[in-house]
C-alpha cells in the first residue's frame, strides 16, 4: 500500500471551495445511491486523499484536512494518507465523529458545502443541527461535485454495461407478485408512492441483475412505484429485448437522468384526495411520496423537504433481506460448490508452499482461487476483492493485495483468505485463516478463542424479536474473557445474487442493528477475528441463515430462532488448540466436518487425489 501526495489535488479543491464560498467541503464515500461499493468514476474521496477503503468521509477546510473511518480502516488508512491529512479513528475514545469535526471547524459562521447527491437527508439534517450548535455558518447542499472537477479528465467514464433478467428459478418469485406486495405497503401507509433509489432494491424487486459496479451486480438506475404505475430510470440502451420482453407493458422506461425532473412534478402535483359523504365532499390528507431513509438530501429537497415527504426504512430492502424457499436453497447449493472450489484452492496452495516450495504472491494465489471458482456451475464472478494475506498483512482487516505491491506467502506465517463469489443462485462470503508451518501458541490460542465465538454464534438459540446488537456479545465472549477483541462487526446480511453486504440486519455494535430484529430467512455472516498490528491476524467467517426451531418451551408464546450453516469449508487442524474446547464444541466441530466432507467430497472422489486427501484429513474428528 502506497501513500498518495495529495497535495496537488487539495490546491485545487480550494481553489474551487473559495469560488463557491465554502469554508468547509465534505466528501463521502458513497454514490448518488448510497452503495457501499462504488463504480471507479465515483470514488471521489479516494481520489482527493488517497484512501481506498470502502467506509470513510473526508472533510477539508481552506487550512486542514481529516479522514475519519472505522477500525476495519485504521492501519490501510494510516499508510495510505500523506501528511495532508489527519486520521479520525472512529469509535476510539476521545476520538470525534466527522460530523463533530466539521462542525467545530465551522465555528464563527462559516460555511460548510457537500453534493446533496451524495449524502442522505436524515444524515444532512443531523450535520446541520451539529453545525447550527457550533456557532457554523449553513450546510449548503450543490448539485455540482467539486472533487469532480479536480478530477477533470482522468475521471473514468461511468459504467454503461448491460441489465439482464433473473429467470423465476433462481428469484423464487416474480416480479409482479413483488411488486403486489409492495402496493400493500403502500396502502397500509397511504402513500402516493415510494421512490427508490438504492440499486440493489431495484434490481431485487424486478429480478433484473446489471455489472455497473465491480462485483456487485446492479445497473445505475432509479424506481417510482406507485398504487398504479412503476416506472425504472435507466439509460434505454443497457436494456436487451430480453429485459424489454421481461418487462413487458407492467413498467415504464424514462431515461436515467430524468428522474429528477419528474420527481419535481410528481411531488407538486399530489392533490388532496376527496372523499364522498353522502352529497358532502370534505378534504383527504395529502398522500405523501414515501422515500428511504438513505435517499439523498437532493431527492429529498426536490420534493418540498422532510415535511413533504415520508421518511422510512425501505419496505423492498425489509423484505429483500428476508429470503423466499427457492432463495435459501440456492444459498445451500451455491456453498457447495464454493466450498468444494476453496478446499480444492487450500490443498493446491498448501501443496505450492510447503512440498514444492514455490514462490507465490498473494495475487498470483487470489488468481489461482478465481480460476477454480469460475469452472462450476452458475459461477458469475467475485462477490468482492479477494483478501489474499499473508503474516503482517493479515492484521490488516481489509487488506487488498495488487499485482506488484503485494507480499510473497510466507509458508510460515498466517495465511488469512477472505473471498467470495456471485453465482446465479447465490453469493457467498467466507473467511478461513491457515498456517502451512508451524503456528506459534499465541496463534493457536487465538484461533481457538476466535472458533469458539464462531460455534456460540451458530448454535445460539433466541426468541422472535432479538436483534444483531443482542447476539454480538456471543461471538466476543472468549476474546473479551482474554482481554482481546477486534474492531469490525460480527455479521452482515448477504444478499442473494447480489450484494455481499446487505442492510438492514447484522450482528454488532451499529445502531442500525439494534432498528430490526432477526426473522427466520435472514442470511448473514459470522466472522469474529483477532488482529495483531505487524504480526498476524485471524478471520473465521461462515455463512449462517436464521430459521424457526423447537425448543422444549415456548415462553410467551413466541417462536423461536436459530441458525443453519451453509459454508461448507474445514477448519485449520494445526491452529486448533483442542485444550480450550469444551466437549459440546468438540462434538459441533466434529459433525460440522462430517457435514463439510460428506457434501464436497464428490467434487473430488476419483478425480481429485491431493484435495480429497487434504479434506479427508482437516475433516478428521478430534
């Protein structure tokens, strides 16, 4: 990882920022879609501080610079960012949040600006209170992006691939019946519609899938829905007869960049309805647009402002997170086979490193884990970078590895591999950490503690209503016990064919955490981890989707949740220290092998010597 000379770049957005009369301008990491993964001509705070990390805001003044971002970040941001820039680490004690920043720079009225694009109203509104109490001049939304003015001609073009149709037998339902679903919604709430904005809700909701942003598959795009009509902003000529056949006279196609402008009109001419009482006609309450929660301040304001307009939780991202029979089988189906493609990548690279001897960088390894992926069955691409790490690297949370600025894999040392992929009927995540030497004690212990989070996580039991911020404690306990713990979350929603990290549900400390509780369909990770600075880090990360189970009582008479497996991969043999395992972990261990064995091994019976010789032995009961 290199440090980026931003100098140049700040002289020119100050430059801009005095133009615009701004004392202060910020730059977010999301899109105009608040996506977490973003097109490259949308990575405008990488490019203004050098950071490349998916999560962080720079805020710059006319004198100072900062980058704030969470503790996946902080030891990549720390090498990333020159002497411009001043790191926040968020969470950290003493530490400002961003907003507290900005707003004590903007002390003596002055000036703070942002593209209303590109941060949500809700979030707007709160930065503008911080800033109002400070003593700060107004937060002033603009429509042009200053960053992407620095940027000028070295932008990268925005993406024009083209949108193709989810048949019904990996979606499960069709898109009709979603969008039935959704209309009740809207009534329950008597809305006039909902405008939606987030790209993974609009490709869910019309079983349509794009490739806009890199291994997400979603296309740049807008939805309104109303109580009678449904209409999709995109650019025409990403749509293939097929989409337009799939579509048919259902939804109507207006140009992407004309969403705003219609927008406008739709907020201004909502009428009030009227009512008939026998031969007296009395005034309705206005219905109301309904937008998410992470819409942007410039939809937001283009209809009227949080008075005009029904902020909320998006019902498509509530009922996308919860998946339909066909939806959870793909997930178990599309886990065997990834499974069976690491375990065959794990046998080759262990064989590579510690037989052979060869010299391997953690890209060519990444490569060589794509490569298997991409032979099986509705293999689309990655779900995200691959985290191919090894010894000091793997304590970077995040770390990306690039063809020439990455290290060779010591067989010594930690391997740490965090990967995924897109396929038809699934998407999958799954972090394993090996060692192809012989690990040291700490690292064994480590393990070990990490696993045992890994087993209370995937064995709890919990009644209808517990929320991800409940859970979290389960998978830190034996860290904590130790005076350990990691700085990431313990669990994100996964979506299904479509983005690896998906709202509204998790497990872990965020706020959004704790606003909905877990249902029986839910899919999400399971992945504690512990990091040494410069030395090592650990990572164990399996896929887990809730369910109803039965339990010998049903106080309150409420269902009850727990959770199935589906990541088929071994553990590490040689990083378990079977000292600090109780015998009910033993026993999960022992039939989680059995399982990953008995569901992978005819991958590779009879064709396969080395990976059936490797999974038999890392399965082996204990």
């Amino acid at each position: 990882m290199e440090t980026v000379n931003s100098s140049e770049r700040l002289m020119q957005l100050r430059h801009l920022m005095k133009e615009h009369k701004f004392d202060i301008y910020i730059v977010p990491s999301e899109d105009s879609h608040q996506s977490e993964y973003i097109a490259p001509c949308d990575a405008r705070r990488e490019h203004i501080c050098g950071f490349s990390g998916s999560a962080g805001t720079a805020v710059i003044t006319l004198e100072k610079a900062a980058l704030a971002t969470d503790g996946r970040y902080f030891n990549q941001a720390s090498k990333q960012l020159d002497s411009n820039w001043e790191l926040l680490k968020q969470g950290l004690e003493d530490v400002p949040t961003w907003q507290e920043w900005t707003a004590e720079q903007s002390e003596g009225g002055k000036v703070v600006g942002v593209d209303s694009t590109v941060i949500t109203a809700p979030d707007a509104r709160k930065l503008a209170e911080k800033i109002k109490k400070k003593g700060g001049g107004k937060l002033v939304g603009v429509e042009t992006n200053l960053v992407d003015q620095v940027w000028g001609k070295e932008r990268p073009p925005r993406p024009n691939e083209k949108v193709k149709v989810l048949d019904v037998q990996f979606s499960g339902k069709k898109f009709q019946e979603k969008l039935e679903d959704l209309r009740k919604e809207l009534e329950k709430k008597k809305s006039a519609g909902l405008i939606v904005s987030m790209l993974d809700e609009i490709a869910w909701i019309y079983n349509l899938r794009g490739n806009d942003i890199p291994y997400n598959p979603v296309f740049f795009s807008y939805a309104i829905i109303t109580p009678t009509t449904a209409t999709i902003y995109v650019d025409s000529s990403k749509l293939s007869p097929e989409v337009l056949n799939h579509l048919g006279d259902t939804v109507h196609i207006r140009p992407y960049s004309a969403i705003f402008d219609d927008v406008k009109v739709m907020g201004e001419s909502a009428q009030a309805e009227t009512t008939t009482n026998g031969d007296s006609k009395t005034a309705a309450p206005k219905r109301k647009f309904m937008i998410s929660t992470k819409a942007s301040w410039a939809l937001s304001l283009i209809l009227g402002g949080e008075d005009k307009v029904d902020e909320l939780r998006s019902p498509i991202g509530d009922a996308k997170a919860i998946k339909n029979k066909t939806e959870l089988e793909g997930m178990r189906q599309c886990h065997i086979r990834d499974g069976a493609a690491l375990s065959e990548y794990f046998a080759w690279l262990e064989e590579e490193l510690a037989i052979k001897e060869t010299k391997l960088d953690e890209v060519e390894a990444a490569d060589k884990l794509e490569q298997i992926r991409s032979k099986h069955q509705n293999f689309v691409g990655l779900s995200f970078d691959t985290i191919s790490s090894t010894g000091a690297n793997a304590a970077v949370i995040h770390y990306k590895p690039e063809p020439g600025n990455c290290s060779t894999i010591d067989p010594k040392a930690i391997y740490l591999c965090d990967s995924g992929a897109q396929y038809l009927d699934g998407t999958t995540d799954t972090t394993r950490t090996l060692h192809f030497g012989e690990p040291t004690e700490l690292e064994r212990k480590a393990y070990t503690l990490v696993l045992k989070g890994v087993i209370a996580l995937d064995t709890v039991v919990f009644p209808k209503g517990t929320n991800g911020l409940a859970l979290d404690t389960l998978a830190r306990q034996f860290l904590w016990a130790e005076g350990l713990d990691y700085r990431h979350g313990t669990g994100h929603g996964v979506g299904s064919y479509l983005n690896v990290h998906e709202g509204p549900i998790g497990v872990g400390t965020r706020v959004q955490y704790t606003e909905v509780a877990l249902s029986a369909g839910n899919v999400i990770s399971d992945e504690p981890g512990y990091y040494e600075d410069g030395n090592f880090g650990i990572r164990i990360e399996n896929i887990i989707m809730a369910k109803e189970v039965k339990t010998t009582h049903s106080f309150g008479e409420k269902p009850w949740l727990g959770f199935e497996h589906v990541t088929m991969v071994p553990m590490c043999r040689k990083l378990i220290d079977e000292k600090y395992l109780t015998p009910k972990e033993v026993t999960w261990l022992n039939n989680y092998h059995a399982e990953v064995l008995d569901k992978t091994k005819s991958y590779f019976e009879g064709r396969d010597e080395r990976t059936m010789k490797w999974l038999e032995r890392e399965t082996k009961s204990i």
